[in-house]
C-alpha cells in the first residue's frame, strides 16, 4: 500500500470511529464513481433552478481525475459524508489535497447538500467536521513522516463568496489570505478548534 493510500485509510478510519464514539449519525468515505455520476446529475437539475454561486463539481472532479501524484507532488483525495443509514444517503462532498513535504494541505472544496434540513446532523456543522478530516489527516501524513505539521499552512481554496468567507473566519480561526478568496491557519489553532467544537462539545 502506498504511504498515501495508508494515511487516507487512517484518515477515515479515525474519523468514522469518532463519529461512532461520539453517536453522531454519519460516516465518511472515499468517493466513488457512482459518487461523481450522482453529482453531476444534481448540477444539471441545478441548471433549471439556478443559484448563484453553485461549486461546479464537473469541474472539480475533472481537475481531480487528471492529478498524478507521482508527476505534479500533489495527493489529492475527495471524499462523501453519508448518513449511517441503510442507504446510506449521500449528504456531502469534500475535496482536499496536500504536497508533501513542504505542504500547504488545502480544503480546496467542500459542499452540504442539506443545509436546510432540520435536525440534519452536518446542520451547521459541515465546517467543523472538515477541518477536523483536516487535522486527522495532517496527524497521520505527520506520523508517516510525509509532512511536518506544525509547520505547514492550513488552506481553505476558492470560497465562493464573502458571506461564507465570513462565516469560515468567523466560526473557525481562520484568516483571508489578502487579495485572494481563500483563508488560512495553523495545526495547532486547528487542533485547538477541533478538540473544543468537535470532542468537548459532544462529551
């Protein structure tokens, strides 16, 4: 198995086993064919019923089916939050990327599906749950000795307006990156905010 291969089998194993822990009804895996295919799906049904400022996710996927790792030093993974149910009911993509050795890792798209849901368990806590995928990720790059966390730069990529820019800065400590539509961090604010938001809160 390749390093990368083990940091992201340990990337959702710790995380899914938190969710367990923590009887928050979602669990997280790699995104499949049948993932992208669903997806793009919902874009053209979007297209009737436009909103602005939809993530184009064709676009995304594209971008992330062409990175070669082993030609660009970049390892990409993206990612769909489903509910721990029967079927599994897909509620949320997440992509992410990081160039080891020298980072930054980047959060370079992340979407809910269901902000409006009531009692829906990523209400408000899409963000959160991200940034900790994040920081579990850096953990196990940083015990395989990819990356040295403490010293890499925490990026969120390409947010798509300044309402959510302020709402990224705003509940997590995170800052805009000047003249860019991005804001960044450090391990050990993100860990803080993890271990505060994410462990205290459901203890």
């Amino acid at each position: 198995m390749a390093l990368h291969e083990k940091v992201i089998c340990e990337t959702l194993s710790t995380m899914n086993a938190a969710f367990v822990q923590l009887n928050v009804p979602l669990i997280i895996r790699r995104i499949r064919r049948s993932d992208i295919i669903w997806q793009q799906r919902r874009a053209r049904r979007n297209l009737l019923q436009p909103e602005k400022n939809l993530l184009n996710w064709q676009w995304l996927f594209k971008q992330y089916r062409k990175n070669k790792p082993r030609e660009s030093g970049l390892e990409q993974t993206a990612y769909v939050f489903c509910l721990n149910n029967s079927q599994q009911e897909r509620a949320a993509f997440l992509l992410k990327s990081c160039r080891p050795v020298t980072g930054p890792l980047e959060l370079n798209s992340l979407e809910n599906f269901y902000r409006k849901t009531k009692g829906h368990p990523l209400l408000g806590k899409m963000l959160r749950y991200s940034l900790s995928m994040m920081v579990i990720y850096a953990d196990s790059f940083n015990e395989n000795e990819i990356l040295k966390k403490e010293s890499a730069k925490f990026i969120i990529k390409d947010i798509v307006n300044e309402a959510v820019m302020s709402f990224y800065t705003y509940e997590a400590p995170m800052t805009q990156v000047a003249g860019k539509m991005e804001c960044e961090s450090t391990y050990y604010l993100l860990n803080e905010y993890v271990k505060a938001n994410f462990v205290n809160r459901h203890c």
